[in-house]
C-alpha cells in the first residue's frame, strides 16, 4: 500500500473540522485571521460581539455563519465560544474536531493537518494544542513577553489556551466552557476534561500567529491583573490547580511587603531586609529562564515582569474576592 492510501489527504482530514472564531472589532487582524482558514473545512462559524466595524460582515461575505452574541447578558469569551460551539454542531452535526480560534489570531499553515492526525493516533486526547507566537515581538517588551510566556513544554498538559483542536466527543462530554468566567475559561474546562479521563497535549507544531497589539503599560498591567483573577477563581472551582501560583501572589504580592513595612519601624529599619527576597527571586527566574534557552537579556527581561507582576496579579485576585463577598460577578478585565 503507498503513503498516499495509507495516510488520508489533507482534504479528508479538513472535511472533519469546524472552526468557531470570536471577536469584537479587531479589524485587520480579523481579516488575517479569516485568511488563515483552509477552504476545505467541515464548516466555519464566527461569533461576534456588537462589532461596529462591519466585522460580521465581512465574515458573511464569505459565507461564514455568523452568530451575534446577545449582549444584554454579561460578555465573557467562553459563553461566544460556547454559542459558536452550539450553531457550528446544529449546523454540520458530522464534525469530528472543533478548533478555536480568537479574531486577532491567524492559523500557521499545516496545524489542522498535524492536529488531526495527532488526535487520530490518541483517541484519549480531548485537545491539542501548539506554538502560539506573537506576530510582532519586537514592537514592545509586552508583546516579546507574550511570545516568550506561550513557549510551554512539549507533551502531556494540564491545560491550553483559547486557540486549540478540540474533540467534539470530549466537548460535549463536559457541556464546553464555563460562561461565567471572564478569564481561565480553557484551564477550567481541562480540569473538567482530565477529571473524566480524558488528555491535553501540546505538540511540537507552529499553531497560531497572535497579535497582541499592548504598547502601554496599563495594557500589560490589565491583562496580568486579568491573569490573578483567573488563578483565584479557577482554584476556587478545582482546588487542586494554580494552588501554587496562587500561594505564590500572596506570598510576594502581599504577605512578604507588609511584614517588611510593619515590622520597620520595630526593628530600627531592619525589617526592610525581608525586601531582598525580591532580587533572589529575579535572580532565580532568570536563571531558570536562562537554563531553558533563552538570552540573557530576555531572561532579565521575563525575570522582571515576573516579579513586577505580582502585583497586578494581586489586585486581580482582590477584584474577585471583593465581588464575591458582594455575591456579584466579576465585570470583564480587558486590556485592548
């Protein structure tokens, strides 16, 4: 038998995908991103949320199905995915996999082709996810940071983010994503998914092109602050994930700067040697960075923020607990 019979074309591989994409007024890089889309697949599905820049137009000019969130009910991004979700199965029921894109990412050429066939191989994988990448790293240290954060090990995961292949068995098995969540939305779902059995894999593969677009400091600072909240409430749901992320903000974010300014003014000054733990932690997450093949100057870099990040890292955690004692929902942190 040849490679051809053996192995099924990418046009048999396609045919059993379906894509849910999800924006808001992203504009050119929604054009990217619908550019990216093979022309083969199963079906498309793109969920808009009130754009005002003609947006869902554009994607029904090219004969996508075009869901409008309703946004009379608080916008989170996995209740769009979950809408997408739903239309995309009504409309083609026969797909196998669902990949889920956001509108500012674009598809690298080959994923689907190598995803599907990883699933094929692995009938226990729920998702599969690959190298997501910043389209313009060198723009800002904000976006060489995001590419830096996504390059995480090969293999078995705990969870994966917002773009990735999904089986749809495994999908509906666990009733998709939480839409209450305003952030963590992926990782939640995954701890759902690996609790009935089922696997998270990364592979060595380009998946998606991202475009993050932060040149301000307050942008970094909100999508971190969005990153703290997630921890807290996703632990809150599974204690058993980001429990050590999360004893880690309080530790450096609060418990750690508080004990050094209160004990000060005890201690003639010397409570404000605790304060060295910062450049020892620096100097740790550098190091590490640095032993996983990056420069010097990025491992400063990531090192940095890192520390730095705590605290915005805190306060997102704060906002939770603090709409949770009012027994209200968390408004959406956005940062674009």
């Amino acid at each position: 038998m040849g490679a051809s019979e053996a192995e099924p074309s990418s046009s048999q591989l396609l045919r059993d995908v379906g894509v849910v994409a999800i924006g808001r007024n992203e504009g050119e890089r929604l054009r990217h991103c619908f550019d990216s889309l093979p022309a083969l697949l199963g079906g498309v599905v793109y969920v808009d949320s009130a754009s005002t820049d003609g947006s869902a137009e554009q994607a029904r000019m090219r004969r996508f199905e075009v869901v409008d969130l309703d946004m009379s009910l608080p916008f989170t991004a996995a209740r769009a995915r979950n809408d997408g979700m739903r239309k995309l199965l009504e409309r083609w029921p026969g797909i196998e996999y669902v990949q889920f894109i956001d509108g500012d990412c674009a598809l690298a050429p080959g994923w689907l082709e190598a995803a599907v066939r990883e699933m094929g191989d692995n009938p226990r994988f729920a998702a599969v996810c690959g190298r997501r990448r910043e389209r313009s790293p060198q723009t800002s240290v904000y976006n060489r940071l995001c590419d830096m954060e996504w390059d995480t090990p090969v293999g078995d995961a705990e969870a994966c983010g917002g773009d990735a292949l999904f089986r749809k068995e495994a999908l509906l098995a666990v009733d998709g994503y939480d839409g209450r969540l305003i952030a963590g939305e992926e990782p939640e779902m995954c701890a759902r998914l690996r609790a009935q059995g089922w696997r998270i894999r990364r592979i060595n593969e380009e998946m998606t092109l991202h475009d993050a677009a932060m040149t301000r400091f307050s942008q970094w600072w909100k999508r971190t602050a969005r990153s703290g909240h997630a921890y807290v409430e996703v632990h809150a749901l599974h204690p058993q994930m980001w429990r050590r992320e999360t004893r880690s903000v309080i530790r450096w974010g609060l418990i750690l700067p508080t004990a050094a300014v209160v004990s000060a003014p005890f201690t003639g000054g010397l409570g404000l040697i605790l304060l060295a733990g910062y450049p020892a932690l620096w100097f740790r997450v550098l190091r590490s960075r640095y032993s996983r093949g990056d420069s010097v100057r990025d491992a400063a870099l990531y090192a940095t923020f890192c520390v730095l990040g705590k605290f915005p890292e805190l306060a997102g955690m704060a906002t939770y607990w603090w709409y949770r004692v009012r027994g209200r929902r968390s408004r959406l942190i956005e940062y674009k």
